[in-house]
C-alpha cells in the first residue's frame, strides 16, 4: 500500500482511511454529505496525489498523442487542457485522461491512479517515434482545492489572477511561495475551483498555506466519497464504474471526444460503429420513488425483463433523489424513458433525464 506526501496529515485529521487504486486514501472526514456542501456552497480540498502524470517531449510528442488518443490534441495551445480517452483495439476504453500542452513539443497527461502501469505500457506499446517519455507520477502531488470561494480564498497565494484562468486552461506560475507550480482549472466537481500539481517535498507546505488562507471562507479537508457524489450529480464518467474496456466512447456520450478528422486507434471501427449507430448507450436516470440506485443494480423494463445494469448510483446530497447512471439499449434512451431499478426484489420506477443531474 502506497502513501501520498499527506497521509499523515489525513491520519491526524481523524480521515477514515481506506485502500484506493493501491493507496491509503482518505475515504472521509466529518461525512459525506457535510463535505459534499463545503465543496458546493464554500469550500473544500481533496488530496488526489494518487493520479499518474506522464510527461511526453520531442518533435513527435503531438503525433504520439494523436496516435493514442481519441480527441484532437493539435488544437490545443500552450496553457490549455483537453479531456480524451485512450481506446483500445475491441471498441473499448483503455483509460480518460487529460492532456495539457505545457510547451511546443511538450505534453503532460494526467491518467487514473488505478490505470498507471496499464497506461505507461499501453503507450509506450505505441511510441514508434522516438518521443521521450518520463513518468513522474511518484514524484508529484495534487490538490485538488474545488467550491465557488476557491478564487477568492486562494488569490493571496498567487501574484497571478486566478479568476482569469478559464475552465480547461492552465497556468505555470507562482503560488504558496513556490514556483513553477501547475494550477489548472480542470475540476471534477462542477464547484469551480483549481489542481495544484507540485513536488512531493512541496505540498505539505502548500496544504498548510492553503488552510490557512481559506480559514475565513470556511474550507474544509474532503474525502473521497464526497468526490464521487460531486462528480455523479455532474454527470462526469468514472473509470471502472461508467467506462471501462468494453464500453465504447460512443456508447458512454463521449462522441464529443471522439474526432474522426484524423486517424486513431481503432478510429475506423469506431467511426463505423457511429455511422451504423449504437445498440446501447449511457443514461443518467432520476428515481420518482425515495430509493438509492447503487452499482451493479439491475435495470428492468415495465415488464421486468433485464435491460441493462447501473454503473454509479448515490442519493444525491445537493437534490435530495436518488440518482444513476447506466448502460441500456438505445430504445429506452430517450429523455423521459421510464426505466426500473431492481432493488431488494423490488423494481422501482425511475425517469432518464439529461444531464447534469445538478444545475448550478
């Protein structure tokens, strides 16, 4: 089991501490619910420095890039993000990720912590053009310092304006007496807010500075299970639970992600698949009876016949209604399809909706 440079400060705190994608993770502080508010009404910061961080340099960087992933990374310009996915060769997802274009022939990607080798090797499977690729997620922490008081909380951290970085932009600049820091606003949550991306040796030191100048706005430490409601009332995929290697981009809504003006792995199956139209898709669904839908539940159809399976479920904090995603044909994907949810034996109606399932 692996630590982050914090886990001794989530153990002080009093975190219930539990295994997370190989590490001692903090799971939650005071409760899911009461983090969940912080970040949506105030304030709140998670240690994600679980996450993997590739850094890819030379003059084939940006081929490599569009070689392995399905977006189209040569929009990008330095200082800005993209979310994308890795697929496979079988119409499945390797992994999601985010790629961020830090200089001309220099890309970081920020990959799932549960992903980390099968990444590294799927990548490098693919490297054929000599890019130089380094792994530095051993050496790096995250925070993630997400709510609509981030801004304004954390300015006097920073000599730059962090209201002026727009939502997938970055900044390599100053901040908590350190340079060279990566603050990005690429959130999970749907609150606002930053990641920080610092050395290990770094962010017991920004962890402290950020407490204490988010003291007056109310911040408070969040665990992981406030993170997954807060990104399920977004709508936001996680991989392993809404993805995985058999879910295909098209079928999980990603088609967004999926650029065929250019060629990819597995592109032409992929732009197949679209042009024939899927079988299945992802749907977000509310509950019209007070029920939690969990993962693995099955979905039914008004005669109980078997359709599909939730992928994540929760009672949402911030609406009060049970809420889920998952996988159903395509007949049952339209908004206000009525579905079921087999829970206990019992099969409880439920609505398909558009996401976000939270509108701010």
């Amino acid at each position: 089991m692996k630590n982050t440079a914090l886990t001794h400060i989530h153990e002080s705190l009093g975190a219930k501490m539990l295994p997370f994608a190989g590490y001692n993770m903090p799971i939650l502080y005071e409760g899911v619910n009461a983090e969940h508010e912080s970040v949506r009404n105030a304030l709140g910061v998670f240690d994600v420095s679980h996450m993997g961080e590739f850094l890819l340099t030379g003059q084939n960087a940006l081929a490599l890039i569009q070689k392995v992933t399905s977006n189209d990374a040569a929009t990008l310009t330095i200082g800005r993000a993209q979310y994308s996915c890795l697929p496979n060769n079988d119409g499945g997802i390797v992994d999601d990720l985010i790629v961020y274009k830090m200089k001309d022939e220099e890309y970081l990607l920020v990959v799932n912590a549960s992903n980390i080798d099968k990444d590294w090797n799927w990548i490098s499977s693919h490297n054929d053009l000599g890019v130089e690729m380094k792994n530095l997620s051993e050496d790096y922490s995250l925070l993630a310092i997400q709510g609509p008081k981030a801004v304004e909380a954390m300015q006097s951290l920073s000599s730059i304006d962090l209201s002026a970085i727009a939502y997938y932009h970055f900044e390599v600049a100053d901040f908590a007496g350190f340079d060279n820091v990566i603050i990005s606003a690429t959130g999970y949550t749907g609150s606002g807010g930053f990641e920080i991306y610092c050395k290990n040796d770094q962010v017991e030191t920004i962890w402290n500075k950020v407490f204490e100048a988010g003291g007056p706005f109310e911040i408070k430490p969040i665990g992981l299970a406030a993170r997954d409601t807060l990104r399920l009332e977004m709508g936001f995929c996680l991989y392993g639970n809404d993805i995985n290697d058999t879910t295909s981009p098209l079928e999980a809504g990603l088609g967004w992600i999926t650029k065929f003006t250019k060629e990819f792995t597995n592109s032409e199956n992929l732009k197949q698949q679209k042009e024939a139209g899927v079988t299945k898709k992802l749907v977000a669904f509310e509950m019209q009876e007070r029920a939690v839908p969990r993962h693995d539940y099955e979905i039914v159809d008004a005669n109980g016949t078997v359709i599909g399976i939730v992928t994540s479920g929760t009672m949402s904090p911030s609406m009060n209604v049970g809420i889920g995603m998952g996988y159903v044909p395509t007949a049952f994907s339209a908004v206000d399809s009525e579905i079921f949810i087999r829970i206990r034996k019992n099969d409880v109606p439920a609505k398909v909706i558009k996401l976000p399932f939270y509108k701010t």
